[in-house]
C-alpha cells in the first residue's frame, strides 16, 4: 500500500463512531470502519495537505488503491478523492471511474461519483473530449447495469440547471428507459431527481 494509502486507512480505522453503519453500507455488502462522512472528507483533505502534489497519475492511483478493499470508508474516501481533483481528470480516466460505478451499488457512492465527478469533468473538457465522454454516457445508458445507467442520467445534473447541459437528449433517454416494461427503480429514481431539480 502506499504511504498516502497507509495515512488514509490508519485515519479512517482511528475514526470509528458509536453509531452503525447507515443503511445503505449494509445494502451495499461492503464492510464498514464507522466513520462517518465529515471524517472521511476530512481525512481526505488531510491527505491532500499532506502529501501535496499529486500527480493526476497518483491521484487516480491512489482512488484505485482505496476502491480495492471492500470497505464503505476507504470507497468514499475514494469518490471524495476524485471530486477534490476533478480538475486535473480528463476523459481517459472514464475507464476507471466506470469500473468503480459498476462495482458502486449504493447511492451514496454512485451518485456523487456521477453529479461530482462524471459531469463536472465533462464540461471543462473540449469539444473532442465531451464528445468521447458523451458516447461512453450514451453507451452506459444501454447497458443492463443499473448504476451505470443511474450515472448516465445523473452525470448531466449540474448543466442542466445551469442551462449548459441538453434537456432534449435527457428527455430522449428519460422517455426510452420509463418505456421499458421492466424498467428499473434505480434508474427511473434517478429519472425523478433530476425531474424535481430542473422543477426547483
């Protein structure tokens, strides 16, 4: 394990609260520290303080790192990793993020992962890259896996109600996956959430 690794971990474990896990932890079948999300954020900016200048390489190793031990904790501290340093991530990074929202199975991790993650690298990128990132989107929309196709509807979020994003291509999806006769509640949750923004 790396030092940053290692530092992150031992943080973690000190971190352990009184209460349980929250429900989602257990649905998720991953083990759990107790810590909870105030700690794991700041751990991961203690790390970040810690061992500053990261490369985008290391940064995106070390989200690899703390995703590989099944613990809810070390996941999240994975996600809030990313979100710290989205700006440094670009469309090659798809690949690893879509094996971490694949293996995601709980809200708590996907969702961030694909409004905090996903979409805000999107729309720094340039044309070339949105349009890469964009055809990865589309092709987790097909997909039989319901929290890549949760992302896929959630990662447009923020441009949407910033009124960057394009409705009519959520529209397009949101109808298509709502036609489906054994749609997923998941995904037609997601469908909803972002409904109910656009409608605030």
């Amino acid at each position: 394990m790396s030092e940053a690794g290692e530092f992150i971990d031992a943080a973690l474990q000190r971190e352990t609260a009184w209460t349980p896990p929250a429900d989602d932890r257990e649905a998720s079948g991953l083990a759990s520290y107790g810590a909870s999300v105030g700690a794991v954020r700041g751990t991961v900016r203690d790390a970040s303080r810690k061992f500053r200048g990261m490369s985008r390489d290391e940064i995106t190793a070390l989200a690899s790192e703390l995703w590989s031990v099944p613990v809810f904790e070390r996941r999240l501290a994975a996600v809030v990793l990313l979100q710290t340093h989205v700006g440094m991530l670009d469309n090659s990074d798809l690949t690893r993020i879509e094996g971490f929202l694949r293996d995601g199975r709980v809200r708590s991790l996907v969702d961030p992962l694909a409004t905090d993650v996903v979409g805000p690298m999107m729309e720094r990128l340039d044309d070339a890259g949105r349009s890469r990132t964009q055809a990865a989107l589309d092709r987790w929309i097909s997909e039989n896996n319901v929290w890549l196709r949760r992302a896929a509807i959630l990662a447009p979020l923020r441009a949407l109600r910033a009124g960057t994003g394009d409705p009519s291509r959520f529209a397009r999806q949101a109808r298509g996956i709502l036609a489906e006769p054994y749609s997923s509640e998941i995904v037609s949750e997601a469908i909803d959430t972002v409904l109910d923004a656009l409608a605030s």
